[in-house]
C-alpha cells in the first residue's frame, strides 16, 4: 500500500454538530475526500478528509485543497472509537 506523510497533528477540536477539525502544517497536497491513515505508535485508523479551511484575512474560508507549507483546518471523519490526539500522523493511501 502507498503512503505519504501529508501532516502531523498539531491540535484536535471536536466541533458539536460539526465533528472532528484538526490543524497541521500541510507536508504534501491534500484534497477533499482523500482516504487518510491516522496513526499513532500505538493505534491506527482509516478516515478520510471532507473539508479544507484556511483564513484568508483573517476569515475562515473553505477549499477543496491544500499545498505544502500551508497551515490549515482539516475536517475528518474516522471510526467513533478511535481517539484522534496531537502528535499523530497522517498519511495518504490509495486505497
């Protein structure tokens, strides 16, 4: 399976009625519905990507991808059970 480290996550927010928006420091070009891996040493869980925000003078702006070095909001979705936490990876796969 193909993988590439696209970030590392800086900060975890659990939005009500939105869900889960991490930030990170983007390493490789991610896009609206990638499939993603969120790992850590311990734990790893298939997710995917549904929404991209950037602030764009200073007001949030949704985009359907983001370049590397771009700091941003990524909106996942991922398995209930799983606990996202600061620090972890994620990597694209192409499945």
């Amino acid at each position: 399976m193909e993988e590439d480290l696209l970030f590392v996550i800086d900060d975890v927010f659990n939005i009500s009625n939105v869900g889960t928006v991490v930030t990170a420091k983007i390493f490789n070009e991610i896009k609206v519905g990638d499939k993603i891996i969120i790992a850590s040493e311990e734990l790893t869980a298939i997710g995917s990507i549904w929404a991209i925000e950037k602030f764009i003078e200073g007001k949030p702006q949704k985009f359907e991808f983001a370049s590397n070095n771009e700091n941003v909001g990524v909106y996942i979705d991922y398995p209930k059970d799983f606990s996202v936490r600061r620090g972890m990876l994620v990597l694209k796969t192409s499945n």
